[in-house]
C-alpha cells in the first residue's frame, strides 16, 4: 500500500512523515513521531485524552487522518512547558493534585490551556462545559476544575 | 489496643511532621509534561502488533478456526489459539484461560478466539477479519434471574460447588450464607415491616487507559512483559501458568497506570502477547480498544436482590434479611457472598440473615470494582431504612446513629468489630451545613452509609541508604492514586529525613518479594506498614553502627530527629550523629545498609462512610441533576490529605455514573449494545457539582500511624443515598438502577 508523505509542523518543529492513508493524527503522533504525550482512550472522539491543537484549534487527533496534517502547525501536550519552565496549569495541576492517574491530563491540559487563551476570565460553568469533552475517571473533576479556575486568577493577577 | 490517650497515636506519637502534609507527587512533573510511560507507550526494536479475533455471538460451539488465509496475508508473522497454552491446569487458572482464549465454546460476546501478529497494527487487523470461524449456535442467557430458572440454558455444567442448595440451576455456581439470632422474633418484635426487590446492572470500571502490554519470549522459556496492571507479580504467577514457563523465568515491568478500579487485577492481552511472541521470536505489543474492553473485560456484576428489614416505632431495627444474587458472567466468582456480608455491616442487630448466590450467564468473566459487591448491598439495604424512616418519620442520621455499628459489635459475618469509626461519621454528616441547607421544588436528599473490609495481602518492602544520606524505596504495588508520595512521608517520618530525599519506585518481579495486587484498598496500608518497618529495620541498623563508633551497647542507642541519640544519661556523653554522618562511613564500617520487611499483615481495618445528596428531577424529561454532594469517610489517619479527597471524590463519581446512567445493555441477541464511551457513558465534568469532602480520623489499630485503606469505601454509599434523593425529589421508591430518564418517567407516569 503506498504512503503519503507529509509536511508539518509539531509544537514548533517541522517535520515530515510519511503514513498509511487510514492512520490517524493520533497513531502518527503515538507510533511515527515518538510523541506518546497524546493517549488513546476510545478512539472514537468521545474521551479527549488524544486532544492536540491544530492551527489553534482543539481536535481530537483520534478523529483525524494523518494526512491531514499537511501544512498545518499541531501542538501537544509535550509543547506546553517552555523548556525547564511549566505552564502555570501544569504546576497548579500538581499542586492541586487534579491528577490521580494522569492519562487523562495530557488532553486536559491541551484542552483547558486552549480555553484560556480564548477566555481568560471562564466561570466554573464555562470550565466544566469546555472540559465535558475530557474523560476522567479518577478524580470527579473537582480538583481539576479547581485548578483550572485558579491558573485563570493567577494568570490574570500576572498580566 | 487501644489508644493511651486521645491525639496519641499507637507509638505513642502526637504530631508528625511528614505524615499528613500535602506534598507534590514525585511522579507529577512526568505526568504534566506528557512524558510519563503508560501501558500503550512502550515500544521495542523489531517489535510486532498483535490483535484478537473475537466471538460476535453470546453462546456457541466452535467447530472450526481457519486461520490460513489470515496466515497468507503479508505481514502476518504468528496466529495462536488456544493449542498455543499450557494444559493440564485447573481451578482459576484454567478459568483466567478459558476467559482469555476459549477452548471449545465461545461463551460471551466479544470472547477471544484466537490472536495474530503482524508488522503493523492495520495488516493485524486486516488479518482478523480474514479468519474463518465455523459456530454453531447455542441458546444464551444474560440476566442474572432469568439464568437461575430452571429452563435457562446451562452455560458450563460441572461448574457447582458442594454449597449451593439441592435442586438450583447448574449456573448457581456457589452459595453463601451468614446472620445470627432468631429472625422470626426479630420481626414479630417490629412495628413495620418493609420487603423489596432490588436491581442493578452491570457497571464497567471505565479507567481511560486501555489494557496494553509488550512482551517478548523466547523458545529458552525466558520472558520479559512489560504491561498496565495493577500487580505485576500476580500478572507474572499467571502469565507464566497460562503459557507453561517457570513463575521466575518471566520478569513483569508495571508501567504507569491509567486507571485500574478492580479491572486490572487479571490478565486479557499479557498471555496472548507471550505466545504470539514465543511463536514469532519478535516482541509484540498489544493494546486494546475501548469496544474489547467494554465487551471482554471485567464489568462489575449485575444484581438482583431482596431485603426484608423491621423496625420499631422509635426506630430500633430488629431484624434484617437480604437475599443477593449476583451475575458474574461465565465463570465462577461474583462477589455475591461479598454483598452479603457488606449489606448490614453498618448495624449492629440481634437477628440477621444473609444469603448469596454466585450465578454464570454468557457476559464476560466479572472482575473486581472498587468494593466488589458492597455498592449493590448497600443500595438495596440503605434504600429499606430509608424508606421505613419515611414511614414512621424518623430524622435517617438519627436512626442510623441508634443502630450503628461500634467497638464490640458482631457483625453478621462473623467478626467483633474493633475500633471503628461509623458514629464518627454520622455525628460529622449530622453536624455538616449540607444537612441543614434548604431543597428547591422537585429536590430530594438521600443520606446512606456504606461499608469495606479493606485488605491486608502479601508485601514486601525494601529500602536502601545511599551515601549522601538520602534513601530509595522499592515497593511492588503499582501505584494507582499517589501512594508512591505516601510511602515517601511515613519513611520520612521514621527516618527523620526530608521527604524530597526519598525516593519510591514500584520495582520489577525480579528485584523484589512477591506482592499482591493493589486492591482491597490495601497500598497505603500493607505497603505502608511494610515502608514503615523497613525504614526501622535500617534505623535499627543505623543505630548499631553508632554504637559501634561511640563503643557503647546498641541498645544504648536510640534514634530521634533523624539522628542517632544515647539512650540516656548513663548510655554515655556523645553529640547525635546524624543519618548522613554514618551512611557516609557505611562502607567502611560494615557496609550498605538497608531495611526490609516481608509479611501479610492482617490488621487492615475496616471502614466506614456516610454520603449526603441533593438531587434534582426534571419531571418532564425525567433526567436527574446531582445539585450538592457531601463524602464523609473514615481514613484512621489521612497521610496525604489531598489524595484521600481525591479517592472520596472519585468514588462518588463512579457511584453518581452508576446510579443514574451506566449500564451493560444487552440485546435480544446476547451481544453487547452500547460498546463505545458514547453510549456507556460515563460522568462528565458538566454533569458533576464540586464534591464536598470530610475527613474523619479513627485510628486503625493495626497500623501504627491508625492508617485505614481509603479508595473503595467511596463508592459503597453513593448508589443507596442517590436511590433515596431520587424516590424523595420524585415520590416513588426507585428499585432498580440506573435510574435512567427513561426509568423515571415511568415511575411518574405511574405514580
Ligand atoms: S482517543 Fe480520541 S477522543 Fe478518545
Ligand atoms: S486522573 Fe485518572 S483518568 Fe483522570
């Protein structure tokens, strides 16, 4: 079966890939481009733990081709500290202990930095809304919403 | 033993300094940045991808598996089926086979048939659906009632054992039975009766991270798997069984864990990995998917039950009965003498009468979810007191409080309770503002206690000084919720050193003792005590050492503030010598030192807790709102504060997505319906409030810091005190869950 070649751009880098036309962004990320920061979780677009960006947007990279990709700048969740420096999300995250098992932060933190870079003021109804689409199983959610809220608060305090 | 004086706790310790701070996790910073292994996140070098072909029917023979044309397909290295394992092996491990990879009869849907290796996953995938497989199809039952009948189909004969009572179905597997006192006075003595019959479906553990392994093995019968389980040494004894190696020639790696709950103390995939492995001389990576998992791993058991409870005007309870039937799909082993002995625990009766019944239907084989058996019970029994409070207007603390459960009382199981902290918990839910706070219009409250043995297992700790005064910890239990930050803070405490200097790895099969899974709410305590006491075994040593320095008896030596110390006066004048001070001079004065401790400490201690609901019917659409939720629980003491909430409040949202949405939903045709997270769905973040927490304090006996197990408990209540919100905000007593929208509507309809 021949491949495709693709062009693209990961947290910054360009790089280049070549995959079977039914692989997924999620199985180009996980098994082509060493990125396992993403996870499968259904694979079928229902538990958020695959979430990346893709030119700012948030998508499920399980329901997305490969393919795709080309020509697009996609961000994960290995993307979102700046070198030795973490996101304010991922220390309140620890902080808080919004993560029990943690396969599902990955795609919350993708999902929720997404949010606050569109509303960085959210109300916990507009947290829980934005993260509905983020399965975790550990937690309940309450510490996660939590930690959501007071990164927002800081960041704001910040800016 | 009891405590000396209040606020001491069984080493007569009164305050800690790293026991009960709220530390960051050392595993955090790798699981933020996305760089922490999970399951699914290993990869080796010429490394194959493996998939299952699975029966699509509930019940069949299997006359015939064509595996040629899969065989042909480019790319395909191995095909195994069931030829492909040990034989000759009996009792669960034969069943754990059976479930992994069917010998004649394919008993479930989704039940595996036989499994392929290839270069990629698509060609595996590919070559599964190019296997023939010739069935013939046999009638099927998936309802726990309705496999008891006499004319259900029989799914395995021979299966029964000598307990269960003469002339039952051959799919009522097992019997159990328990109580005390003379019911028919009990219930004469009443002034209300009340009797019911409950129902539950099946409920899956729905962790986010699929089951996944790498495996390699050789034809030298050496292996090496590396895989997401929540006890990598009972993966090892099994996996070495089931593929017929020695139980130490296979060395298992527990990756990161992505959520376990009870459903990942088995093997599915581990076995199938090491065969297709052996036959191909490749490592292969299997992993599953959310629709495998939903249809052929372990949901949780499905329920039918009845209770019979009566009560005295003033609120005295003066017998109990409970029936419970529990489907544990075709095997063996539904925790339905579990059920029964949780059921009545949070009372203290005169006359009780428990019975259980294990019974087999095509689903696929149950396994452990949080509690195993006691959510089901406690929905059934809370909802009877409830309701006979209703009925004779009764406050449901206040009743619970007259009848509870205390030091000294015998439960219907058998055991005298020890020091226990069941009032504690209601007096907190008594005295908590949620009890006092108004309910809008169509708004019910459910209040209901729940109950867990929790778990002592086999353990083995090791620890290990360093040089530099720091230490490193093996433990073999996979660390499910942070408990590798709660070994650190009780080594630091006995140690006297700093939490941030200890490390804490949940070490391979081949560098430790044995240790049973993570479960039975068992880490923090059994791991724990064990931590604790191989950090004494090394004072003990560091200690001699300073003895040995200053020329003094060992016994003259003791250990304080993370020095050692004379004893007294007498022992001699000499300055503390610091951990650091002697473990630099270690090689020099006797070499490494390390702690160890190996036992199955039995003083787990059970626990209690108390939930407080508000929820909400939309009488029109019938859907259920969760407006306030209240966990009060009994931790014996909390060594990380933040992590016991966290349990509290994952257990009641498992047990918020059980009582009122998920469920197993089978067709006519036996195979599973709704095998994707969009239809078994399971609580969101906008279908959930802020869960309150309490933490109670009561001691545990059997652990020197008073530690009790905290991670199942949390989901006893919730079923039973959602139950009684909803049959108050609707004003019908919901008898089975979920209680779906559906559901309610026509209990209005017939209100
Ligand atoms: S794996 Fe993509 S949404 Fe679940
Ligand atoms: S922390 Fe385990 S699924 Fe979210």
């Amino acid at each position: 079966m021949s491949k495709i070649h693709v062009t693209t751009k990961v947290n910054g880098d360009e790089v280049e890939f070549l995959c079977d036309p039914r692989e997924t962004m999620l199985d180009v990320l996980r098994d082509h481009l060493n990125l396992t920061g993403a996870k499968e979780g259904c694979g079928t677009g229902d538990c958020g733990a695959c979430s990346v960006t893709v030119d700012g947007r948030l998508v499920c990279s399980c329901l997305m081709l490969g393919a795709e990709a080309e020509g697009k700048e996609i961000a994960t969740v290995e993307g979102i500290a700046n070198g030795e420096a973490l996101h304010p999300l991922q220390t309140k995250f620890i902080e808080y202990a919004a993560l029990q098992c943690g396969i599902c932060t990955p795609g919350i933190l993708v999902a929720a930095k997404n949010l606050l870079e569109r509303e960085p003021d959210p109300t916990e109804e507009q947290v829980r809304y934005w993260l509905a689409g983020n399965l975790c199983r550990c937690t309940g959610y309450d510490k996660i919403i939590r930690a959501v809220m007071d990164t927002a608060a800081d960041m704001r305090e910040a800016s | 033993m009891a405590l000396d004086k209040p606020g001491e706790d069984y080493e007569g310790r009164t305050s800690y300094t790293h026991v009960g701070t709220r530390v960051d996790r050392p595993d955090g910073l790798d699981k933020v940045t996305g760089r922490a292994k999970f399951g699914a996140d290993a990869h080796a070098p010429g490394m194959l991808h493996g998939a299952i072909v699975r029966s699509p029917h509930a019940h069949a023979k299997i006359l015939k598996i064509d595996t040629s044309k899969a065989e042909a397909l480019a790319g395909v290295k191995a095909v195994v089926t069931r030829a492909d394992f040990a034989t000759g092996l009996e009792g669960e491990e034969w069943n754990v086979l059976e479930n992994v990879m069917a010998s004649d009869t394919a008993l479930y849907d989704g039940h595996a048939l036989a499994a392929i290796a290839a270069t990629s996953s698509l060609i595996a995938r590919d070559a599964v659906k190019l296997v023939e497989v010739e069935y013939e199809l046999l009638p099927h039952v998936t309802d726990v009632d309705e496999a008891m009948k006499p004319d259900a189909p029989v799914i395995r004969a021979g299966q029964q054992s000598k307990l269960v009572p003469e002339g039952m179905h051959p799919n009522v597997v097992n019997y159990y039975e328990g109580g005390h006192g003379d019911m028919d006075a009990g219930f004469a003595e009443a002034d209300l009766v009340i009797e019911r019959h409950f129902t539950t479906e099946a409920a899956h553990q729905g962790y986010i991270e699929p089951h996944a392994a790498l495996a390699t093995l050789g034809a030298d019968g050496k292996g090496e798997l590396w895989c997401c389980t929540q006890g990598h040494f009972i993966v090892q004894k099994t996996c070495a069984a089931l593929v017929g190696i020695d139980t130490s020639q296979l060395r298992v790696t527990a990756s990161e864990i992505g959520g376990g709950f009870g459903g990942k103390t088995t093997v599915f995939l581990e076995p199938l990995a090491l065969a297709l492995s052996r036959k191909s001389n490749r490592p292969v990576k299997m992993v599953m998917s959310r629709s495998e998992i939903l249809r052929a791993t372990g949901p949780t058991s499905s329920a039918s039950m009845d209770i019979k409870i009566g009560m005295t005007k003033d609120g005295r309870i003066t017998a109990g009965k409970g029936v419970f039937r529990l489907q544990g799909g075709a095997f063996p082993d539904a925790p339905a003498g579990m059920a029964a002995e949780c059921s009545f625990a949070p009372y203290n009766l005169n006359a009780v009468s428990i019975e259980g019944y294990e019974v087999m239907a095509n689903r696929p084989k149950q396994a452990a979810y949080r509690a195993p058996g006691s959510p089901m019970a406690a929905f059934a029994v809370e909802s009877v007191v409830d309701e006979l409070c209703k009925a004779l207007e009764l406050d449901p603390i206040e009743t619970r409080l007259k009848n509870a459960s205390r030091e000294g009382t015998k439960a219907a199981y058998g055991p005298t309770w020890d020091r226990i902290g069941l009032v504690e918990c209601l007096e907190a839910a008594q005295a908590h503002p949620h009890m006092q706070a108004p309910l809008r219009e169509s708004e019910g409250r459910g209040v209901a206690a729940g109950f867990w043995f929790n778990h002592g297992g086999e353990t083995s700790v090791s620890l290990a000084l360093s040089e530099d005064g720091t230490a490193q910890i093996s433990v073999g239990t996979p660390d499910i919720g942070g408990s590798r930050a709660s070994m650190a803070l009780m080594a630091a405490e006995i140690l006297g050193i700093e939490y941030e200097n200890i490390r804490v790895t949940v070490a391979d099969t081949a560098t430790l003792g044995y240790n049973d899974v993570s479960h039975g709410s068992r880490v923090t305590y059994a791991s724990g005590l064990a931590t604790i006491n191989a950090a004494k075994d090394a004072v003990g040593k560091l200690c001699d050492r300073a003895a040995q320095r200053w020329g003094i008896d060992p016994e003259a030596v003791i250990w304080e503030d993370g020095c050692a110390k004379p004893a007294g006066p007498n022992a001699g004048q000499f300055d503390p010598m610091p951990l650091k001070e002697i473990t630099q001079r270690m090689g020099r004065t006797g070499g490494p030192i390390s702690g160890h401790f190996e036992a199955t400490p039995e003083g787990a201690g059970v626990s209690f807790g108390v939930h407080i609901v508000d929820a909400h019917v939309d009488r029109e659409t019938g859907k259920t709102s969760i407006d306030r939720y209240t966990v009060i629980q009994d931790a014996g003491k909390a060594v990380h504060p933040t992590y016991v909430e966290g349990q509290f409040q994952g257990g009641a949202a498992q047990g918020i997505g059980w009582a009122l949405n998920e469920e197993y939903v089978y067709g006519e045709d036996g195979r599973l319906q709704n095998t994707v997270f969009l239809d078994y769905r399971i609580p969101v973040a906008s279908d959930l409030p802020m869960i309150d927490t309490v933490i109670v304090e009561v001691p545990n006996p059997g652990h020197p810091f008073g530690v009790r197990g905290v991670g199942e408990t949390g989901i006893c209540p919730p079923l039973a005190a959602i139950a009684n919100a909803v049959s108050g905000a609707v004003g019908v007593r919901m008898t089975s869950l979920p209680m779906s929208p559906p559901k309610i509507l026509k209990a209005l309809k017939e209100q």
